[in-house]
C-alpha cells in the first residue's frame, strides 16, 4: 500500500536534500536497528519495504504514477510500500548500500556504481518500450546530442567553443556516453571542446534549455526527450540531431540481493507481470511500455566498460 498523506509529505521533506536523507537514514537504522538482528548468513525480510528511482523532471508526481505499482508489490509480498523520492542518483546508491531502500530504479550508470560497491544490488528487470518520436522499439535507448534547429549549431564542428548541458554526474546518457564515446569522436575532454559545460538535473531540463536557448547543446536520452515532446515543451522537428550513442540497456529495476529468495521473487513479479495486470495498463502508458523484460548483470557490461574507460582517462590525466 501506499503511504498517507502526511507520510508522503514527510517523504517529500526527506527528497528535498541530502543532508536529510542522511539523518533519516541514521535515525531509520537506529530505530529499527534494521528492524532484525541480522547476521551476514541470514537473508532480510524486512515489515516494510522502500522503493526508490532517480529522479526526473516530474519527480513529484511519481507517485500518483507508480501507484498501481505499489499496490501490486505491496499486495503480492505482503508488505507496505514506502516511497522515497531523492535528489540525486547518488541519493538512491546511497540507499541501497545503506539498506534504507530495498527496490530501486536507477540509471544504467548508477547501477553499475552500486553494483561495484556492493554485489548484492541485483537487477532484475527493465522496461521494454514502445516506439516514440525519438525513441526505438525495445529494452534500450540512445543518448542523442541535440542543438536548436534554426541556430548555428547545426554541426558537431559548430559547437566547439559553444554551452553543453550535461544531466547528471552520474547519468550514462547525459554524462558517461558523452566524456567516452563522444570524447573520441571529438578526440579531446568536453571540458576543452566546450567553452562551458553545466549540470541541468534532468533529461527534460536538458531539452527545454535547449528549446529556449539556455544552453546551445545537451545530451539526452532518448526516450526521456520524448517525455518533452508528449508535454508539448519542444517537438522533434524543432531540434537537430548531431550525433547518437549504439543502443544503451534501459533503466535497471535492482533489488537488495540480500532480501529473503522468494521476497525477490515477488518482487520480480510484481514487475514482470505488468503486462498482464489490467490496472497496471495506465501505468504501462505513461512509461510508453507494454511489458518488463528480465535483464541481467551481465547486460550492463557495456556500461561497466565505458565506466572503466572513463576511469582510465580521469587516471590517465
């Protein structure tokens, strides 16, 4: 079940900065003292469970979103849902390695991090989406380097010296893709190529900075510009399209590994199972998706070699 409405404004309170959601999580663990003794043999199997995503443009109405969901997860396991809305996508690695959350949707990036910090975070599923405007039929996405159509920035060469929009430190579409792979392309660091380089937040922040001239280029996903066009903030024709990434996996759905076996497979359920749950339907809508897929570790070895490239060159330099 979902929280009420006094919880969800306390959640709300938690997201709006990280200092707090350190102190929630402190107070949490000691609270409960993680609501059982466990030792490193035993498996959690914890009253409530706490779902977690990074954040996006719209991050608020999450809620009202994901509630047939929550309903179904909670009705399935048995347990009452928590949601946690954060700031950051180090807000929700910070969770899982913390045990404050135990089920999370986290960029392809942030899950490789998490992953590598500790084994248990486990993914288990993603969505398969619908074709869109920009976006491809499937479990995977592109990150599309976009300027405004009618500007002078219609070239890879023209943007040298120009604003880039990057989304996150730790977004694989709006920042790893494009200090890897495009920084080959271009053959130096986007900090040289770029007069300026700026952090918006967000994918869609991205493209409506570059729709309104804020910034002269930007980074984006492809499904999540998509998300702009449907709102009618930008349309496809308004952009060009300088350059695209070879396919990405989508959004990992990650659980704690260390959850009882057959609490991760309701939760897999929950997901996997969407498909065919009539009241999940708008749900599958708004997300542009007919079905979850299973997705494992090993289908994020891309990323974990772009992390290492990435890696290398920060060493390097």
């Amino acid at each position: 079940m979902l929280l009420s409405k006094s919880q969800c404004c306390k959640t709300r309170l938690l997201a709006r900065s990280s200092a707090a959601f350190r102190t929630t999580l402190t107070a949490f663990a000691v609270m409960l003292g993680f609501s059982q003794t466990v030792s490193a043999q035993e498996c959690l199997n914890p009253d409530a469970l706490t779902f977690a995503m990074v954040p996006t443009e719209e991050s608020t109405a999450e809620l009202d979103l994901y509630k047939p969901v929550t309903d179904r997860l909670g009705t399935l396991t048995g347990k009452q849902i928590e949601f946690f809305l954060p700031t950051s996508y180090a807000s929700v690695v910070e969770g899982l390695l913390g045990g404050f959350v135990h089920v999370a949707v986290l960029g392809p990036y942030a899950y490789v991090i998490a992953n590598e910090k500790d084994s248990s975070v486990e993914v288990f599923a993603t969505y398969a989406k619908k074709p869109g405007h920009m976006q491809e039929e499937g479990p995977g996405y592109r990150a599309a380097l976009i300027t405004l159509k009618g500007s002078k920035f219609d070239s890879i060469e023209s943007i040298k010296g120009s604003t880039l929009g990057l989304v996150d430190p730790g977004s694989t579409s709006g920042n790893l893709m494009p200090r890897v792979v495009f920084g080959d392309v271009i053959g130096m660091d986007l900090d040289d190529y770029f007069s300026k380089v700026v952090y918006t937040g967000s994918h869609e922040l991205s493209s409506v900075a570059v729709g309104e001239g804020k910034v002269d280029a930007a980074f984006v996903a492809t499904h999540r510009f998509d998300n702009v066009v449907n709102k009618g903030e930008i349309k496809l024709e308004d952009v060009n399209v300088l350059w695209q990434s070879d396919p990405i996996p989508q959004d990992p759905f990650v659980y704690q590994g260390r959850l009882c076996p057959e609490l991760k497979e309701k939760i897999a359920e929950t997901f996997l199972g969407l498909g065919d749950d009539e009241n999940a339907a708008n749900f599958l809508d708004n997300v542009k998706s007919n079905k979850f897929v299973p997705m494992e570790s090993s289908d994020y070895d891309i990323i974990r070699a772009l992390k290492k490239a990435k890696d290398a060159k920060k060493n390097a330099g």
